[in-house]
C-alpha cells in the first residue's frame, strides 16, 4: 500500500510540475514588438546633449533592446528614409507601448520635440 502511495504522490507531483512548466512556456511565447523611430533632427548638437541620454534611459529601464540606431541607411523602394533610424525590440507590444508612454519618456520626448521631428511606431514580431 506504501509503495503504491508513493507513486500516486509522484504522479501527481510530476503533474503539477508539468501544468507549471507548460504555464511557463505559454506565457513566454508572445511575440516581440519592434519600435522603429524615424528621426528628422534639427539641432544635432542639442538633440544628442539633452535629449538622447534622457531618452536612453528611460527606454532601457524599460526593457528595450537597440537593435539599430542610426548608421548608414538606404532607400530600396519608395521615398527616402529620414536622416536619423532607431531600431529596437521589447518582449511584448505592452512592454513597448509602457515604455513609450512612461512619464520618464515623455519628459524626455518634451524635450526631443524641440530638436527634431520623430515618428515612432511598433510592429508585433513573430513568435520564435
């Protein structure tokens, strides 16, 4: 009778260890939002002073990854991109619109508004 315990304890614990881990995964599975910025500067030198280390902080509290920012850029089809590109990567469209609305990143958007015009939009990406 013991042993026949034990083994319906272990199942049941296996079980639950399980339901967790599959819980765990799931929750892992939304697909990643890509933020792409497109930056039009107008006072180079005040931008980079007050508004990119403001900017930068707030997003990077936030859980942004920078896949691409600025660099050489090109026009494949269509019209020209802006002078300045930001690409970065959140774990969620929720995490990517928190850190853009955040109260750090709009004081600091306050102040990047006033050297150069940004577009800023968010892509869900595919699940891995």
């Amino acid at each position: 009778m013991k042993g026949n315990f034990k083994v319906g304890l272990g199942m049941l614990v296996s079980f639950g260890l399980g339901a967790a881990a599959v819980v765990e995964l799931h929750a892992q599975a939304k697909p990643p939002a890509y933020v792409i910025s497109q930056i039009d500067v107008t006072n180079a030198d005040a931008y980079a002073k007050e508004y990119v280390p403001l900017a930068n902080k707030a997003l990077a509290e936030s859980g942004q990854k920078r896949l691409v920012s600025g660099g050489k850029t090109i026009s494949l089809a269509g019209d020209p991109p802006a002078a300045r590109i930001v690409v970065s990567v959140f774990e969620s469209m929720e995490k990517a619109q928190a850190a853009y609305t955040s109260p750090a990143y709009i004081e600091a958007r306050k102040i990047g508004d006033k050297y150069g015009k940004l577009r800023i939009f968010a892509v869900e990406g595919i699940s891995q």
